[in-house]
C-alpha cells in the first residue's frame, strides 16, 4: 500500500483546532451518567431533588463551607447573593470594569448602583488601590472577580473591606479549585459565586450555578429566595425567584466534581507547554498571581489582536474574546454616572487581549499547533 506522507503530514497541519471541545469531558463520565439517568427519570427528580441534593453536600465538603445552594445559573447565583446581602436601591457595590457583564446584572436588578474600577495591568483582576479612590458614603459592599482562573488580590480586598465594612462577594465563576494564601476561592469573603455554564472548568450540561457561605442566616434566605420565597412549603416569606437548579445538572455535576482535581493538573500541564512554547515573543503571556491558577482561560496579549487572530482562523485555529467590550463601555449601561476614560487599563485589556484554544483532553500536537502557528506569525 503506497502512503503519501507529504500530503497526510499536510492534512494533519490542517485539521480543525477548536477553541473548546466538550466532547472529551462527555466521553469520560457517560457510563456513569447513563446509568443515574435511569434513575433519575424512574424517581422524577427533575427540580431539585436528591441528585441536586447530593451535589450540595460534595461541593461543600470539596470547598469545605457549610452551606452550598445550587441554583439555575451563575447569574442567578450572583442575584441571590446580593439580595441575601441586603444591598438595595441606591447602594453602591464595587466591581472591576473588565469582566462578564453578568457580575452586574444583580446590582442592576435590585437597584444598586455598580461602581466600575480599574484592573490591575498583569492580571486583569480588580485593582484595590484603584476601588478604594472609589469609595463613598454610598459605598457597601465589593465583588472581586477571579478571572481567567486565578485569584482577585483577596489581601487587598479583605483590609479595604475592613477599613470600610463592606460586604465582600465573590464572583468565582471562573476559577473553581484555585486558592489565596492557601483557602479556596469562593470561601473567603462573606459569599460566594459560582457558574457552571458548559465550558467552565466544572460545566454542567446546560446551565448552572451555585452560592457558598458560612453564615447560616445568609443561606438560608438565600436558599428561600431561590424557591419561590419560601421556607416551608406553600408559605412565601419574601418575593422569590424559581432558581432551582435541575436535576440532570446536579447528576452530571457530581459525576464531574470527582473528576475536577485531575482535569485540573491537565491544564496546568496545558498552561506550562504554552508558557515555554510562547516564551521570548512579541507577547505578554499570563501572569501568576500567588502561584496558583486553574487556566479557565489562556489569554495573552498584543496590540496586532486583530492579525493574529486572523492569521490563527486562516491556520483552522480557533480562539476568543474575553472580554473585548469593558463594562463602562457597554450601551446599556451607559446611563451611569462615570468618566469613562477613566479605566485605561481595563480598554487595554479589551482592545489586546486574544484567548487561544485551551481545554481539557487538548492534546501537546494541538497545543504546539497554535504554538507553531504564532511562532509564524512573528516570523513573518
């Protein structure tokens, strides 16, 4: 049999890198969930129910708080948290500007007021020195972002939280398994947030979220507003919200959770073949902050974004924007009293930033392709 070496070499170099590939993730825990399927359609556990139940209690003794209340989505999660922090109409809440829009629709839906800070220059996490310049009267609580899948600077947070007795909110959607001065992220303000849309470290199989805290009056209102306002059935105490999550994402959840630890080494593995295979070019790479990171995303930066990315498409290698409209920027929030030249380091990050492929079962062949294809684009 006569192979064309040349011609499949060739091929290979174009095959399709996508920017995410969920498929991997499916394939490892697909028995197992078959299986809790079954189950779950035999006990109509679809609302809730024990498959949500079980993952509470596994996720909380993985974070190791107290309470752990699974809900609909991360911006559900986010909206509950605020509520149960009693932050209302006219107060004001701290949050970095270069984030997902979804860290301040909660403020919006209860009438507060989000106060947009500046990021920090190598990590894109809030910058505190610039947050505290922001502080008023109206001042009440501060929502550090864990972008990327590394820490906000919580050092920094805590003592301005301190100084200011704010309530501190964590918007850990993306950095689920990282730590500040060894305690987890999403357990060391007063609550916090998570999301499990798909793509995320820990991604369920549609939407999810969830919220954490050790203060039990805080959980338990915040579990009440989830399910219609109520603590006892059919006795609604406030005007809630159905933020139940369903049962298929607590069955898969858990099924992943057990899993999380070992996906996560894969993509430090990942994150250091990309460090060394970028190392020495025309490109800021990512930073480190506190040694540790769980590499949601791999972001880099480069004032030719536009190029790159085009010559990446042109190599069948796909990539991301994240984010690349700040916040003070978005039309719908543009009724916001700001100085929105006022955050050069947040439009930095949006006009530069470029998120290369990155993901769990992505194999080094795949990883030194777009290592490779970058390494051109310099070249030429």
């Amino acid at each position: 049999m006569n192979v064309d070496f040349a011609n499949l070499a060739l091929a290979r170099a174009r095959e399709r890198v996508p920017f995410n590939d969920l498929t991997i993730q499916w394939r490892e825990i697909a028995d197992d969930v078959r299986v809790d399927l079954q189950a779950l359609f035999e006990r109509s556990a679809f609302s809730a129910g024990p498959f949500v139940k079980a993952f509470e209690d596994d996720i909380a003794a993985y974070l190791g708080v107290r309470h752990a209340i699974a809900v609909n989505s991360g911006t559900s999660a986010l909206h509950l948290a605020t509520l149960a922090a009693n932050i209302g109409p006219g107060d004001e809440v701290l949050v970095p500007s270069h984030t997902f829009i979804a860290t301040v629709w909660g403020l919006l839906y209860v009438g507060a007021i989000p106060v947009f800070c500046d990021v920090d220059e190598a990590t894109a996490t809030i910058d505190v020195a610039d947050a505290q310049s922001r502080v008023t009267h109206r001042t009440r609580a501060i929502i550090p972002v864990h972008l990327y899948g590394q820490p906000a600077d919580m050092s920094g947070v805590l003592n301005l939280a301190e100084r200011f007795d704010l309530k501190v909110i964590e918007d850990n959607a993306q950095a689920i398994g990282a730590r500040w001065n060894n305690a987890l992220l999403g357990t060391i303000g007063d609550v916090g947030c998570f999301s499990f849309y798909p793509g995320k470290n820990l991604g369920a199989a549609g939407e999810g979220g969830l919220v954490v805290t050790n203060d039990g009056q805080l959980a338990e209102r915040v579990r009440s507003l989830g399910n219609h306002g109520q603590r006892e059935r059919y006795v609604h105490t406030d005007i809630g919200f159905n933020y139940r999550m369903d049962g298929l994402q607590g069955l898969v959840l858990g099924r992943k959770l057990k899993r999380l630890d070992a996906w996560t080494a894969r993509r430090r593995q990942l994150a250091s073949r990309f460090q060394v295979g970028l190392a020495g070019l025309p490109l800021e790479l990512p930073v480190v902050r506190n040694g540790d990171h769980v590499w949601h995303l791999f972001v880099v930066r480069t004032p030719r974004r536009e190029e790159l990315r085009e010559h990446l498409a042109r190599a069948n290698i796909e990539t991301g924007l994240h984010y690349p409209i700040p916040c003070h920027r978005q039309p719908c929030l543009q009724h916001l009293q700001m100085d929105r030249n006022s955050y050069p380091q947040s439009d930095r990050w949006a006009r530069e930033l470029l998120s290369l492929p990155f993901f769990y079962g992505m194999t080094d062949a795949q990883a030194d392709r777009v290592i490779g294809a970058i390494h051109n684009f310099f070249r030429s």
